[in-house]
C-alpha cells in the first residue's frame, strides 16, 4: 500500500509520521502467527 495513503486514513500531517507508524507495524507484524498457519492439513 502506498505510504502516503496510509498517511491520509491515519490523519497525519507529516509522511515522516506516518513512517515512523509504518516501522513499527510492520516489527509487529512480522511476530503475529496467522491463525491458518496452526492448521493441521486435512
């Protein structure tokens, strides 16, 4: 996604900001299992 559309939803001001936003979800991303992932194949 365009960072600069993510700037406009969250309300900021500054793209360096929403950057800053955009760092940080994305550390906390990357540790988040998807619930699909626990799955055992069928």
């Amino acid at each position: 996604m365009d960072i600069r559309v993510i700037q406009v939803l969250l309300g900021h001001n500054r793209l360096d900001t929403t950057a800053q936003y955009v760092q940080v979800a994305t550390d906390i991303l990357r540790e988040v299992i998807s619930p699909l992932e626990t799955l055992e194949p069928v």
